[in-house]
C-alpha cells in the first residue's frame, strides 16, 4: 500500500517546449511574466504504485519567453496556522497574480507568505517550492 506522486519534465531551453508526465501530484503552474496563471498542469495519470502496470500520459506544453513554472508539494497548500487553518489552493493562486522579475522574487513572496500563516505551528509534511523562468 505504498505509493509517491511524482512530476517529471523534460524542458528544452532553447524552444520552451515541456514534455511532462504528472503521477497524482499537486498542478504545476504556468505564469505570465507579468503576473498571472497562464496554464495548470493537472495529473495525467494517478499516483505511483496505485495500480500496477499504468501508462501515463505524454502532455507537451510551451513556455514562453519570460513564462514561469511553479512545482510545489502538498505540504504547501496544507501549511497549518496556529489556529488549524490550511494555506489554501486560493491563497496560493492569489499570490501568483502579481507579476515577478524572477523566479527567486516569486519563491520568496509565496515562502513569506507561508512563513506569516504558520507563525509557530508545527508543521507534519515537508513544504517545498520549485521555480523555473524561461529567460527573455
């Protein structure tokens, strides 16, 4: 009764072409260089180790110049306050509209964010961020 959920892409620099694979894991994001979700990358197959023998679904998307892409796991959305209360999907979004001039800009706006909602709450799930730009 063990499974993982994975993201796995593979990105060519030089044309902003993503060929992905997403095993149940929480959507990636694509964003507009000035703010905004451009495109969500929802599971193409369930999580790993659910069903044997699965075959996952190629999906290809394009990242323009200046597009982001955003990864994060599931401990984000469910970061605890101190109060029980959940970072939610809503208040990550809400974060991505405003526009960022790099990827560490935008890491560090949501890792702020994160940090102000769980003051000293214990968190039990590891909370990780990955943020990639195409350059200009």
């Amino acid at each position: 009764a063990m499974f993982a959920t994975l993201f796995f892409g593979i990105l060519d620099p030089a044309t902003g072409s993503l060929s992905y694979i997403n095993g149940g894991h929480e959507p990636l994001y694509i964003l507009n260089p000035g703010g905004g979700v451009k495109a969500r990358l929802a599971a193409t197959g369930p999580s790993v180790g659910i069903l044997p023998k699965i075959e996952f679904k190629i999906e290809q998307v394009r990242l323009e110049p200046g597009d982001f892409l955003l990864g994060y796991t599931d401990g984000v959305t469910e970061a605890v306050a101190p109060d029980g209360r959940f970072f939610t999907m809503k208040q990550l979004v809400s974060l991505l509209a405003a526009p960022s001039s790099a990827a560490a800009e935008l890491l560090d706006r949501i890792a702020d964010s994160l940090q102000t909602h769980i003051g000293d709450a214990e968190q039990f799930d590891d909370i990780t961020l990955l943020a990639v730009r195409r350059l200009p």
